[in-house]
C-alpha cells in the first residue's frame, strides 16, 4: 500500500459489475506481475464483496518513484523498522536500489519487497531446463549464496543470460546491497529471492586520525622498512586531462590501490614476493609504495618466468613481518582498490595481517567489478584487456608497482562521470 496513492486508483461501477484501474511504476508494476498478485486481490475481492471486478494495471513513470525510504511512510515511530545506511558503489542488476536495509534477525517470516545487506560467501551457479511454454528445453542460469550481515539467510537469485558475466564476478566477501521477497524455500526454511544486487559498503562515521581497523595500532615500536614515496602531479599529466569529474568511488576518499606478486595462487601456502600501491586523494595520485618481500622458500622457476622476479632479486628484501606493519600503516584510513583485489591480493594480505595479529578492516573496490558492470564489452576483463579497451598503458605487467598504476588508471576512468 505505501507505493499505491488514491489518486493513482480509478474506480467505475456499472450496476454489480466493478472496474479498478490501477496506475504503478516500472519496478512495483513489474513486482505486481512477477508475484501474481492481481489474481490475488480479484480473489480477495470476490470474497469480500456481492460483485463482479475487473482489475486493469497500468505501468506509469510518473506515479511514484523507483523505491520509497520506509521509515518516512510507516505511520508511527513504535512501527518503523529497524534500519542501517550502507553506500551504493555500483549497481550489479536491477534499478538502484534506495533504501536503507533492515537487518536478517528482524526478518524471520514470509515478506515482501525486503531490502537486506551483508557480506556474500558460498557463491554457486547452477542451471535447470525450463520444462514449459515457449522456451521449453532453455537452460537458465540461477546462483545460490549467503548473505550475513552478523545473521545469516540463505538466497537464490534467478538470471537473465545478459546478466550471467556480471554475476559470474561476484567474489565471497563482496558487501552487497539486495532487494526481493522471503519466503518458504524447498528447504522448508526462509529463502531470500533476490531481484535487484548493488554492489555496497556499509557506512561508518570515520574520525580524521581513525582507521577502518577494529582497532588502532601502536606503531612506535615497529622499526619501519618501506618509506613511501611522494608523486609529484608534473609525472602524471599524462594520465589525466584537468577538471575531471569523478563519482562518488572517488570524490573526497583516500584510496590506496594496490598489488602483489607470489610464489603461487593459494593464499594459505604461497607466500608474498613484492607490494606495489599508489594512494589517490581526491582523485589526484600522490604516493607510491613499492617493495619487495623475501619469501621463506625459493620462488618456482614458472613464477620467475612470468614475474621476472627472481630469489637474488629478493634475497636482501625484508620480511612480510615487517612489510605488512608499513603497508597497514600506508592504508590506514583509506579504501582498498584492485583488480580481482577480492578473488586474490587481499586473501594473501589479510593471511599475512593476521599471522602478526593485524586485521585490514578497510573497504574495498574490485575494479573487475567496476568493469564487467561497465559499458565495457570485452571477451575477458583481465587488467591488461581493459587497459588496452581504454586506451591507457601497461608497461612491465605483473610486477606490483606497474600493476597497481594501471589498475589505478583503470580505476579512476571507470568512476569518471559522463558528460550528458
């Protein structure tokens, strides 16, 4: 009833027979659809009332907008729901989504049009054949996952192929933002059908000399290894033309985008080779921070051949111990960037935070993220492909410094704001 006002109702009555003419937006007219609940309400009609009713729903862009803020239309505060503010980074599928979430615990029943937050993990895609109508034998794609925002409920998101790549880079540890009805899954227990993903952050008010970290840490006696390195904006005219206008990925934030290289891909086993980052305030690129990491085993022959880092180039490197102490202090206060950041750079940087008792609690940008929910049509989004489709440079790929300032090209092209 909240997305329905009198004026958008038309009634007619002819003897015992009723009209109804109900005018909606794009969103609810497609919910209303979705759900069947015409059907529903004739029914309920037809009970209630000695009548015969014929319901006509109209979608109307000017009826109402895409989503309405609850706790402005609930009619007392003893009834509001209980709701938190998060940060929509980017859209994933589905129209934005504005409303603040409501936490999992408060929604333990059946409901509609519920809008829920938290970090995803047991991504899974599976498909089934569509057994009727006009589409019957299609394979059709679904993807099953958990959302936990400190409560957990399972959810089940069914998808067009036009929207399978982008699902397909969600990442386990991704916040997202989602909204779409609970009900009774086959499991006999409350399901999360999802209809609208944006990819989100939870919003926290930030001191000025306070980090992102559950906790602040005592540096002092921490002998440092890594001294970054200021940027002066004369090295970098090449890369940005002025008066630029960046989003709100970008505007007023410190972000520090980074990568690594590694003796392998398990983040539980391998171990680091080299950190490369550069920080960017407020749009402009200011520092950088480059290092080697000697590892405790010798670097395969196929990770040399590839990275070109070899055990003479580390061998009088300092120790991840030390590194990822200067590191977090590098990225104290700032947003974590880059490329497949969550699938693999950050797993290796939060095992080793956690081996010398730190914890990055920063907020992240996957910019594989930002690319595969661009307008970018590409056959793969590695970091080189993207780089080449936006006419930028990557000169000594997979070394971590020239990564991580391709990745920061990409990054800040992909949050510019178009010119209407």
């Amino acid at each position: 009833m909240p997305y329905i006002f009198e004026k958008n109702i038309e009634l007619s009555r002819e003897n015992e027979e009723v009209s109804i003419k109900i005018q909606l937006n794009k969103d609810i007219f497609a919910m209303i659809a979705e759900l069947e609940l015409k059907n529903q309400l004739l029914s309920y009609l037809n009970q209630k009332f000695i009548a015969s009713f014929a319901i006509e729903i109209e979608e109307n862009e000017e009826t109402v907008p895409d989503e309405i803020d609850a706790p402005d239309i609930l009619p007392s505060a003893s009834n509001r729901i209980e709701r938190y503010e998060v940060e929509v980074l980017k859209k994933i599928v589905g129209s934005e989504i504005q409303p603040k979430p409501e936490f999992i615990k408060n929604n333990k029943k059946p409901k509609s049009m519920v809008i829920l937050a938290g970090r995803i993990s047991n991504i899974v895609k599976k498909t089934f054949k569509i057994k009727k109508g006009k589409k019957a034998g299609e394979e059709k794609a679904f993807y099953t996952f958990t959302l936990d925002d400190g409560d957990k409920i399972e959810c089940i998101y069914f998808c067009s192929k036009t929207n399978e790549k982008v699902m397909d880079s969600l990442q386990n540890d991704m916040f997202l933002l989602c909204f779409g009805d609970i009900n009774l899954g086959l499991s006999g227990n409350n399901t999360y059908y999802v209809k609208k993903i944006s990819w989100a952050q939870k919003k926290e008010k930030i001191e000025a000399n306070q980090s992102f970290s559950e906790n602040i840490y005592d540096y002092s006696n921490h002998k440092q290894v890594v001294f970054p390195e200021k940027i002066e904006f004369s090295a970098q005219t090449f890369l940005f033309e002025n008066k630029i206008n960046y989003n709100e990925n970008v505007k007023g934030k410190t972000i520090v985008v980074f990568d690594i290289e590694t003796t392998g891909l398990n983040s539980e086993v391998d171990e680091i080779t080299e950190i490369g980052a550069v920080k960017i305030v407020d749009g402009t690129i200011k520092e950088k921070f480059s290092t080697f990491v000697k590892p405790s085993k010798p670097i395969p022959e196929e990770v040399t051949a590839l990275t070109h880092i070899t055990d003479e180039m580390v061998k009088d490197a300092p120790s991840i111990k030390d590194v990822i102490y200067d590191f977090k202090a590098f990225c104290d206060n700032c947003v974590l960037c880059g490329h497949n950041v969550v699938g693999f750079d950050f797993k290796f940087i939060k095992k080793a935070a956690e081996n010398n008792g730190l914890h990055f609690k920063n907020q992240i940008i996957d910019t594989l993220v930002l690319a595969r929910t661009s307008s970018l049509r590409l056959a793969n989004y590695k970091l080189g492909t993207i780089v080449s489709a936006l006419g930028l440079t990557l000169e000594g790929a997979h070394r971590a410094y020239n990564d991580a300032l391709a990745t920061a090209q990409v990054f800040l092209e992909l949050s510019k704001v178009k010119s209407k």
